[in-house]
C-alpha cells in the first residue's frame, strides 16, 4: 500500500524566513512524488514533480530514497507562498498511475 | 491550457436524494479522477476510470458510483446522500506521463 504523510498541519513562518514542508511516503516500489498547492479561492494546482528537478516559484524538493522523504523547501518565503500543500505520491504508470495524497499543510507567511 | 470544468460550485441536497456531480475535460485525457477533500483528511480518492467505460474503486467508494460513457466526461454519482458525503468534491483529469489538472471543486451540502 502507498501512504503519504504530512506531519504538520499548519506551518507559520515570517517573511524572509525559510520554509520547509515535510513530506514522508512508504511504497515499495520506485515512486513518483508530487508537490500539489491550493491558493485561497483557487484550484488544486501542480507546484513540481521530483523527475523534472526544477525549481518553481523558489521553491525545490529532493527525493530522498533513504529516509523516504520528498521535503518542500524555500530560502526565504514571500507573503503570496501562502497556501495549502500536499504532498502526493504514484505508484508508477498506467494503471498505477493514481495519487495518494498527504493531509496537507497549511503554510502562513506572516509579516 | 486543460481545462476541467465542474458543472456546479455549490449544491445543498436533502438526505436520501440521489446527486450527479458532472466533470467534463477537454483535452482528450485517458484518466479522470474523483476525490473528496476534507479539512485534515486532505484528498482521498472515490473513484477512477482510465477509459470509457471503465472505472476502479478508490479508497473510499462506499456510497458512490461512477459513470464514463464518453471520453471526455466522468460523472460521481450518490445513490441516497448522506450528511457525512457532505464536503468538497475535486475531480481530476490526467494523461500518461503528466500530472494531474484538476477542476475548481464541487462543494456539496447535504441537509
């Protein structure tokens, strides 16, 4: 069974401040781990994939094998950083190819 | 851009009556996906389909069918709703390889 965690519900941090979302999976076989954010009022929407190794908004994640972790990381958060994350992870392709999804955290970025 | 439309933002239906939650994408996408989304819940999945016609039970499918009859649609169905379906409803369209766009949410009341 694949599983994802979130051990944090809300997340408070002040502007300027680094960010980091922590994400936990158990599957046992190779995922695919996913980054997923929710703006006030807005659509689930993709924030990154750990096979494009990009960085969007500032923002990067590193699949960790070892520890089975796929953290969200940030420098220096903005006011506009805050939303709700989740954390997903596939199975693979095809007919695997659905996403558990974490709890989420709630990121506030405060002044 | 894909877009996923949800034919309705907000619905309140009476305990026992039978609901249709309608998506439609428009990008010709093998896979649709339902979820509900529920505050510390985060996102679990209802039901899946990866071709007219067919569909797969998800986590939670107690309490809800699924219809595909066209490609492009994917209709979550609660036979006789009840207070606890009341939440958020995400539905999803995915194509191999790439992630999820998902639509602007149903938010579902049940009275």
């Amino acid at each position: 069974a694949q599983r994802v965690t979130q051990p944090e519900k809300l997340l408070s941090v002040f502007k300027g401040a680094p960010v980091e979302l922590k994400c936990n999976y158990s599957y046992s076989g190779s995922p695919e781990l996913f980054w997923y954010v929710q703006y006030s009022r807005q659509r689930l929407q993709l924030l990154l994939r750990h096979i494009s190794r990009e960085s969007i908004k500032g923002f990067t994640a590193d699949l960790n094998k070892g520890e089975t972790s796929f953290h969200l990381k940030k420098p220096f958060a903005q006011e506009e950083d805050s939303a709700m994350y989740y954390c997903a992870l596939s199975g693979g392709t095809g007919t695997a190819s659905k996403l558990t999804f974490g709890t989420g955290t709630r990121l506030q970025v405060t002044l | 851009d894909v877009k996923v439309t949800q034919s309705s933002r907000y619905l309140v239906k009476r305990t026992g009556e039978k609901v249709f939650l309608e998506c439609v994408q428009d990008m010709d996408h093998e896979n649709m996906f339902w979820y509900r989304q529920d505050p510390g819940l985060g996102l679990r999945l209802i039901y899946f389909s990866y071709d007219v016609k067919m569909k797969e039970k998800g986590d939670i499918p107690e309490g809800y069918s699924v219809s595909r009859e066209k490609k492009e649609r994917f209709s979550l169905i609660l036979e006789s709703a009840s207070t606890n379906q009341t939440s958020m409803y995400l539905c999803a369209s995915s194509s191999a390889g790439y992630g999820y766009t998902f639509g602007s949410g149903t938010r579902l009341t049940v009275v």
